[in-house]
C-alpha cells in the first residue's frame, strides 16, 4: 500500500509506523504494566488517526495544524484513559475523545470559520429534511439525508454541527421514528459516558460491515419494529431465510464488539 506524504506540524506522515491489532495490543499491555515509555510510541503509532478525523473537518494551512495539535492532546487523554476491559480496537475508543477535544477547542475559538464546504453541506442537508418532511410528514432519518444528497452520513453529521447555530443545535437533526437525536447531544454531550460512545461507535463501525440486506432488515426489526413475516413480504423473501440473514448479521456486530 502506498503511503501519501503529508506534511503536518513538522511530520512526515509517510514515515508514521503502523501497528495491527495485536501490536496495539500489546504495547497497552506494556503501558498498563507501568512501562510508561511505550507512550510515545503509542501516539506516533496513531497520528495517522487524528490526521484522518482533522481532514473530515476541511480546514486547511495553519488551521488545519492547530486543530492537528488539539487531536493529539486529544489522543494523549485517550491513551492514558484507555481500557483493554473495553475489549474494543482502540481506534474504536479514540474517535470520540479526539472529535471532542477538537470540538471543545473550536467552541471556544469562535473567530475560527466554518469552510464553505461543510456551509454548503449543511444547507444542503437543511433543505433536504425540509422537503422530506413537507413530502413525507416526519423526520428524515441519516441514512435518508446520505441517499438524497448522495453524501456520506459522517460528513453530514460533521457539516451540521460545523455551522454552530445555537438554534438549530437544540433542534432535532433527524430521528429513527422514536425520540429525536440531536446533533450537539451526539457529538460534544459530555454526560455520555466513555462506555456508551464506545458502544456507539463501535456499533456503528460493525454495522458498515453488513450487505445492503441485512442492514435493511436490522434497520425495520429494530427501528421500525417489523416482524421477520413482514419483512419477508416486503423483500420477497421466506421468513426462514429472514431469520437467517437476521442471524447472521447479529453475529457479524457481535464478532465486532468482542474481537479476539
């Protein structure tokens, strides 16, 4: 694999080390014995990772090398706070922890602007859930926003919050056909536990790993609350291969919350 150079804060991000799973692993195992010098070593391995989630934000020059520093004190707390009780990839336990450290930074440093693509993506969105709800009389959900502006639900989450209108914050962005989610109390609500954005995450991540089929029958059983019969009927299926392909798609989430 190709490794693209990217120059940031004085790193050469092509020469970054990356660790597979077990490696990760076991330098935390290390680092909970009291070896405290694998640190380092644990946040050169995951720079790569607050590049990626700095990049999502569209900021550029010396923005973008501000926002690249709060990332890292960001990885540094969730380093120092990270379990192997979670029994989770640590990726998985540090995207929201560094988005927050990120988000608190841009809170508190208002003369930072939005770039105009997430604006743009915002309005978009903004007027689209305006129109389904005038088209459909209720909520769009996420994934129905991604399908109508043909863009990816983490950047739509990312663009809306962006924005920092207190109103439209307080407001709910989308529901599932339950209670209203929103948008500030999804990504920077400091009462949310570590475990249950590790849950959510992780769940979310398990979940992109599904065929489009079972994430259309999780999507009704648990959403909608659709029986596997009436699943079967409206997707022309059995409802023994229904339970099936619900079956399997649990265990796939599974495998994922608990990896070896």
């Amino acid at each position: 694999m190709t490794r693209t150079k990217v120059e940031l804060c004085g790193i050469d991000t092509s020469k970054l080390p990356l660790l597979k799973h077990e490696e990760m692993k076991e330098l935390f195992i290390r680092l909970q014995a009291g070896e405290e010098s694998v640190k380092d070593e644990l946040v050169m391995c995951n720079l790569r990772l607050v590049l990626s989630l700095v990049q999502r934000f569209a900021y550029r020059g010396e923005q973008a090398d501000d926002l690249f520093q709060v990332g890292c004190i960001g990885l540094i707390k969730s380093i120092e706070n990270f379990d192997l009780k979670h029994n989770v990839r640590f990726s998985t336990y540090a995207v929201p922890m560094i988005i927050g450290e990120i988000k608190r930074h841009l809170r508190d440093h208002h003369s930072v602007r939005v770039s105009r693509s997430l604006r743009d993506i915002a309005y978009k969105a903004m007027k689209a859930k305006e129109q389904y709800i005038n088209e459909h009389l209720q909520e769009p959900t996420l994934d129905d926003l991604s399908k109508i502006l043909e863009i990816p639900v983490e950047d739509i989450l990312l663009s809306l919050d962006a924005i920092q209108d207190p109103v439209s914050l307080q407001e709910p962005i989308f529901s599932d056909g339950g209670d209203a989610i929103y948008m500030m109390d999804q990504l920077c609500d400091n009462d949310v536990s570590e475990d249950q954005w590790v849950t959510y995450f992780t769940v979310k991540e398990s979940f992109q790993n599904l065929d489009a089929r079972q994430k259309k029958i999780l999507t009704k059983r648990i959403y909608y609350g659709a029986t596997q019969t009436e699943i079967a009927m409206d997707l022309g299926l059995s409802q023994a291969q229904i339970s099936r392909l619900e079956k399997s798609a649990l265990s796939t989430i599974q495998s994922h919350l608990n990896p070896k």
